[in-house]
C-alpha cells in the first residue's frame, strides 16, 4: 500500500523530494504541498503524525526533534496491531496489551498499558483505537477513560475537544465542548457524558467522523449527514454546484475509489493543486488520473494522507 500526503509540511509530516516542490509554496518555516505527493521513508528525517503499524514498528515523521526521536520506542513498537498519535503520546495496540508512550521523555517503560484478552472467535482482530477495553484513550490527561457498556461502542472518534460515538445498533452519541454546533442536539451547549443525537434515531448509521468544530456521519443507506462549524466551507454547504454536476453525471457510472474533498485550502490539504477554500466537495483528479484507487484517508487539522491499494480502476 502506498501513502500520499498534502497540505501542511512545516515540521516534515509530508517527506518531499527537492523535485516534488513545484506545488510548494511559503518560506523554510511554512511549506504548502498543494498537490497529492508520496510519502518516502528517509532515515535522517526525525519522525510525527503520520504512523504505520505493521510487524517492523511504527515509523514517524514530522514535529520532532532528533534528540527526542531517540527516547521514541520504535523497537518496542514492533509487532503493534494498531496506534494513535497524539500531541504528546503515542498508543499502541499489541494482541494482548495496549501501551501509551510519552513523547516528549526519554523512557524505556511505557507512561501507561493494559492487559487486554482477544475473544477466540475474534481470531486475533485488532483493537480499533482509540477505543479500547471499557473505555477509551483521549488526546488529553487522563489517557484513559471509561465508556459505559450500554453504549456497546462499535467506533469513535475524536476532535480535540469534543467526541462522536457509533453504537453496535447504529445510534450516534456525541459529548464535549458544543460551542460551534458541533454535538448536533440543537443547541451550542458542551454535554459532559455522551448524549444521543436526537436527529439520527432510527436511521442506523454505519461510519463516523469529525473536525475540530464540525462532525460528519454515513447512513447505512449511504446518506451523508453533516453539522457544526461551517466558516471554510467544510460540510460543503451550499453545494447546487455538486447537485448540478451530479445530475449531469447520472447517466455516467461512478468508479469506486475517488476521493473527495472540500473545506478551507489554505495550506493545500484540498489536494488540488491550489490553495483555495470549497463549500462543494471535489474530486481530487490526481488519483483518477493516475488511475489509484483510495482505500483509506486520514484527515489532520492541515494536512491530508491518502491510502493507496493495489488495484487500479479504469477511467469510465
């Protein structure tokens, strides 16, 4: 599987040959990578926010310095099913065990871990973080917090501030600082332990997301919801735009694998190639060009990575 990162690189998150800058813009302190640009491994990059878990460890890049990259447990991280980084910890999900790290120390003993047992019919699937056993790890102190088990939490995810819960039934609950509407009950208050959003009962949802102050949810009929902060555009409101040329496109047939994108482009997280907002998602015609199917994204505050596959898809 190859990784394509774009947006924000100040600290390195994006690994960029000198010949890949042409979409680059901003001085030695602010790098823009405004178009799709594949990530490479270089051993005299200190590591960050970008994270692989397979059986060699996890590799990191980015806003760290070179002392502190020697204290990182990268040995001890081999064999991890899973693992979130944070601002200040790195958590790791092994087939028995779960251990969070203290970036900014030097230790050889995780600042946290738990025991955990893997049901038999599971055949050793990995821990979806950041939930875990009980609870689940925060991107603030205390690391671990516990979930009530009548939630029976399937996914969760989490801004840093407020968080959105999907249950096994497909019910969404969502807590935290409320401020820009981002918990979607109705009002602009912070809820203290998950609430229901109200809006949602009785449509099942079947995948989750969220922004800093804005949050995102999948039908299980593939119906997008959307709600909070809109100032950048990035719940793609108004979008008659999208309608117009979704209509103009019906006749044709979609490709899986597309990626879509849309929201504020300052820094070129759009992947297009340019640093401008959208209210209306777009596709980002790098990977349809070049024929790669997306299998994975993941969204940071001002940068973008896109999981490549194997497989290509055809040009309709």
């Amino acid at each position: 599987m190859r990784w394509f990162g774009f947006g924000f690189n100040a600290f390195g998150q994006i690994i960029v040959h000198e010949k890949s800058m042409e979409g680059a813009r901003g001085d030695a302190n602010e790098v823009k990578v405004s178009g799709p640009t594949e990530l490479t491994s270089q051993a005299d990059r200190p590591g960050c926010c970008v994270k692989t878990a397979c059986d060699s460890g996890v590799c990191l890049a980015g806003f760290l310095s070179s002392d502190a990259c020697r204290g990182l447990p990268l040995r001890e991280s081999r064999g991890c099913r899973d693992a979130l980084i944070g601002e200040s910890c790195l958590t790791l999900a092994f087939s028995d065990r779960l251990e969070s790290w203290d970036l900014q120390k030097e230790e050889k003993t995780p600042a946290w871990s738990m025991d955990i047992k893997t049901p038999p019919e599971s055949s050793g699937a990995c821990v979806a973080l950041p939930l875990v056993p009980g609870g689940y790890i925060a991107t603030k102190p205390p690391l671990y917090r516990s979930l009530s088990p009548q939630l029976r939490a399937k996914r969760l995810a989490l801004s840093s501030e407020h968080a959105i819960l999907l249950s096994a039934s497909g019910a969404v609950y969502t807590w935290g600082l409320g401020s820009h509407g981002q918990l979607g009950h109705g009002g602009l208050a912070s809820e203290e332990e998950p609430r229901a959003v109200e809006a949602l009962l009785g449509m099942p949802m079947s995948c989750i997301a969220t922004g800093n102050w804005h949050t995102v949810c999948i039908s299980d009929g593939g119906d997008l919801y959307v709600w909070g902060w809109n100032e950048s555009g990035q719940l793609g409101l108004p979008s008659r735009g999208l309608r117009k040329a979704l209509q103009q496109q019906s006749s044709q047939q979609a490709a899986t694998g597309d990626l879509y994108t849309w929201g504020w482009g300052d820094y070129g997280q759009l992947g297009h190639q340019t640093l401008i907002s959208s209210d209306e998602p777009q596709r980002v015609e790098f990977f349809r060009e070049q024929q790669m199917h997306v299998s994975d994204v993941v969204c940071g505050s001002w940068n973008t990575f896109a999981a490549v596959a194997k497989e290509e898809v055809s040009c309709a």
